[in-house]
C-alpha cells in the first residue's frame, strides 16, 4: 500500500486486533465497541445501549427496529435522527469489515457466539481439532439419503414438462417458444457482487416477465442450502466450521447445477445460470454446448481432471452417442438459443463486506481469497465472453443507489461502455487476491474504479464528523433516560 497520507484515517477506522507471535487472534474490537469508538466514546460503559442497539442491527435481530425508534423517540426530530443513525451503522459495517480479513472466520464466530471468552477459545480449540473427523462421520451416514435429497431438488427445480404426455427423455420443445429460440442468460460476476439484486430486476422485464412461467434457474448456491450434509453440519451451531462446510459441499453443489442445466437445455427450456462465471474454460464449452444442443443432446463430461503426469484435461459436456431408438435423437424443430450475458462488477471490499455480513445473518459463508479471485477473474474473463453471446449488459454496483447499466453488446456489435465507469473492471481484473484489508486490493492503494466510490461517500464522507458529534449527544441524552435510578444517582 502506497501512503497517500491515509495511515492516520486508516488506523482509526481499522478495528483494533491483537495477535500473538503464532498469528493466533488474541484480542478483537467487537463491532459495538467499534461502533461506540466511531461515535467518539472512550468507554463502552457510557454507552451499554448503543452497543445493544449496534449488534442487534448487525445481526437484524427482531424488533432492532422498535428499539432504535424508542431510544431516539424523546428527541427533537427523532426520525431525523434515527435516518442517522442507521447511515451511521452502515458506514460502521463497511469500515470493520473491511480490516483484517485473514482472520475473518474469527470476526464472524466472534459476532455470532455469546458464550464466555474462555469458555468459547477451549471450545472453539476442541472443534477445530476434531473437524474433519465429524465431518467425515456426518457425510459417511448421510451419503446416500443425500443421493436422493439432491435428486427430488433437481426434479423440483426442472419443474413439470410443457408435454406431460410425452417421455421424460424427450427432446422438449415447450409451446412459448414456438415462436422463437429458447433464451439462455449467463448471470456472472464474483461473489457477493449483486448479482441477485440485478436479477430481481431482469425478471422484471417485459420478457422474462412472460417466460418466467417455464423457466428453470440453475444456481449452485441452492443446492449448497437444500444438502443434507450441509444442513446437517450447519444445524449444529458450531460457527468455526461455517467455511469448511461451504467447502465440504462446493463440488456436490456445482455438478447438481451442472445436471440441471443440461438437462434444461436438452428440453429446450428458458435458462438463466446464475453463478460467478469465473472459470474460463468452464463457461466457454458451456456456451459452445448451447450452441449445439438443438441438433445434439448432450450430458455432463468428466469435469477437471488431473493424470498421473500432470497433464490437465478439462471436459465439460460431451455430445450423447446415438440411441438405439431413433426416435429419441430425432431433433426436429428446434431452434438454437439466443445466449445473453449479465456480468455485475463492483469495488471488491465491498463484495466482502457483503458477504461477512451475509454469513452474519444466514450462516453462508464464502473465504475472503475465493472471493477475490472469483472477481478477478470474472473481471479478466468478461470481455472475451461478449464476443461468445449474442446480447451482454454489464452492471456496477458501486453506487449507493440501484445498479447502474455501464456496459453493452447487442448483436454483432463491439462492447460499448461507459468511460467514466468501466475502470472499475480494469482495477478488479488486476486485484490482489492475497490483499488483508480495503488498502491492499490495489498496487496504488485506491479502492475504486469508476466515478462513484461508497468509501469516499460513506466512510470518508467530509459531513460524517458533525454527524457523529450530532449522534453522541442524543446518545448520552438517551443512556441516561435509560439508566437505572439507582446507577443515575450514584
């Protein structure tokens, strides 16, 4: 990191961490505190009620709302405040989680344990020690229950046939589209880019608005949640093992998904694959499949594969070899599938503030490093994937506001862009994957690319002081109407 005269700004806003010589987390500013530190108060026992207030709004623990409006209710202009406040809140969960994410496992246990602190290091070392152990008992008795499990979500997630009186295997030619080529939409970005919030938006087109009906959302993700090795593990309570679990089910996760879309692709269905499109070779044969699938069926290859001298072999999808029944591989009718592309592209710090948060609320948690290389590389790849589809839109999240459109392909045409807003995918493209903290993404040490920057809005905002003097004052006023008497007088 470069020093632009930030080292003072940098060290206020960073949460305070204490490691030992062996790197273990010794001590680290829990996010109250941190909040109550950013408000300006020197000790959190002035303060017992904001930090209730601040972790319950982290956490979105019920009626955090009704309490905010009640510890602010007695002031002039409350709800003024209260818009504050939670502006403020914001700005805090951006700044603490934008530090220290080698030990980002440690700041979500931290958030969600309430059990003592040293109650919970013995417990927390009992765990680690005995993971893969537990792991492997748990996948051992439920192997094949989630055999099944994955099965009935696959079915569920095809949905019913547009000819329910035809075979299941079919070729599939669905009745709104005869009219016109079945769509596949590639939604791509990294994690924790937006990328559902854009698709909320998509689906409200005019297109997809129709077709939704018969549509099929392949995502990975939803397989992850629905596991019962997942489920099982996750059940459990034990937050350590949160990042692990996401692992132990990844791979199951992605060929259920991949299943899916082949399946859905050789009925002739309305696709939308949502995932971070990261892996070049992957999303290539992919949409090299689509391509053909209406003059071939097609099923799952054999994946990534590595041989015995290292020799790396990537195969995806294969063609199905003729059937013995003719009248299973007679293709008629069938259009080829329009591809559009949908990349969301964002500052990266804020995809993992983003996704700490997430793990925060649900439990879904992803590591810092596979974050960062999932936008990289989206960010490398996205460009070449538009001279593969027929229609690419490319989204930045960066702003305060709604997603805004900064890139677009239609047809033959070249990618047009915004100039004032593309940088952002030049600058995540370039990234460091081994970065620790919001400094550390970039050579240069700026957080941004593009025009609009939520650190310089939100946690760099010249008005943020007067509103943090603001804030303290209506804060002390309501600690001490909150005070117990007997406390108040002594």
């Amino acid at each position: 990191m470069k020093d632009d005269g930030t080292s003072a700004a940098a060290e206020m806003l960073s949460p305070r961490l204490l490691v030992s010589a062996s790197s273990r987390v010794q001590e680290l500013e829990k996010f109250s505190h941190y909040v109550a530190r950013q408000i300006g108060f020197d000790d959190v026992k002035e303060c017992p009620h904001l930090c209730t207030l601040a972790y319950d709004y982290l956490r979105k623990n019920k009626g955090y709302e009704e309490n905010i409006f009640a510890f602010f209710q007695n002031n002039l202009d409350p709800e003024r405040l209260i818009v504050k406040f939670i502006e403020e809140l914001d700005k805090c969960i951006l700044g603490y989680f934008s530090f220290h994410w080698k030990y980002a496992t440690y700041i979500i246990t931290q958030v969600l344990t309430v059990e003592g602190v040293t109650k919970r290091k013995f417990k927390n070392m009992v765990l680690e020690a005995t993971r893969e152990q537990r792991f492997e008992r748990v996948t051992r008795s439920l192997k094949v229950t989630r055999f099944f499990s994955t099965l009935v979500e696959e079915l569920k997630a095809i949905g019913p046939s547009s000819r329910e009186d035809s075979p299941r295997n079919d070729v599939m030619v669905p009745v709104a589209h005869c009219n016109r080529s079945p769509v596949l939409l590639l939604m791509g970005g990294g994690m924790g880019a937006g990328k559902s919030t854009v698709l909320k938006d998509i689906l409200k087109e005019a297109f997809w608005s129709g077709a939704s009906a018969n549509s099929v959302v392949v995502e990975a993700d939803a397989f992850k949640e629905t596991d019962v090795i997942y489920r099982a593990i996750s059940s459990r309570g034990h937050h350590n093992d949160m990042l692990r679990t996401a692992e132990l089910v990844h791979q199951s996760s992605l060929d259920a998904a991949s299943s899916l879309l082949v399946t859905a692709l050789n009925e002739g269905r309305d696709v939308i694959m949502d995932g971070t499109l990261s892996w070049e070779p992957f999303v290539q044969q992919t949409i090299a499949m689509a391509r053909d699938v209406h003059k071939q069926r097609y099923r799952m290859g054999r994946g990534y594969k590595v041989s015995n001298d290292g020799t790396i072999t990537e195969e995806y999808w294969e063609p199905v070899e003729e059937s013995s029944s003719a009248e299973e591989n007679k293709v008629t009718g069938r259009k080829p599938y329009r591809i559009e592309l949908v990349g969301v592209v964002c500052d990266a710090y804020l995809a993992v503030v983003r996704g700490i948060r997430r793990a925060v609320i649900t439990g879904r948690a992803v590591s810092v490093k596979s974050q960062l290389q999932s936008h990289k590389r989206f960010a490398t790849a996205f460009k070449s994937y538009c001279s593969l589809v027929d229609n690419a839109r490319l989204y930045s999240t960066n702003s305060l506001g709604s997603a805004k459109l900064i890139g677009w392909k239609d047809g033959g045409s070249s990618l047009l862009v915004d100039p004032e807003e593309i940088g952002c995918l030049e600058r995540v493209s370039s990234l460091n994957e081994e970065a620790d903290c919001v400094h550390e993404l970039y050579a240069d040490g700026r957080r941004t690319g593009g025009s609009s920057s939520a650190w310089q809005d939100m946690v760099m905002s010249p008005s943020r002081a007067s509103a943090q003097r603001e804030l303290k004052a209506a804060i002390e006023k309501g600690e001490a109407r909150f005070r117990p008497a007997t406390v108040a007088a002594g």
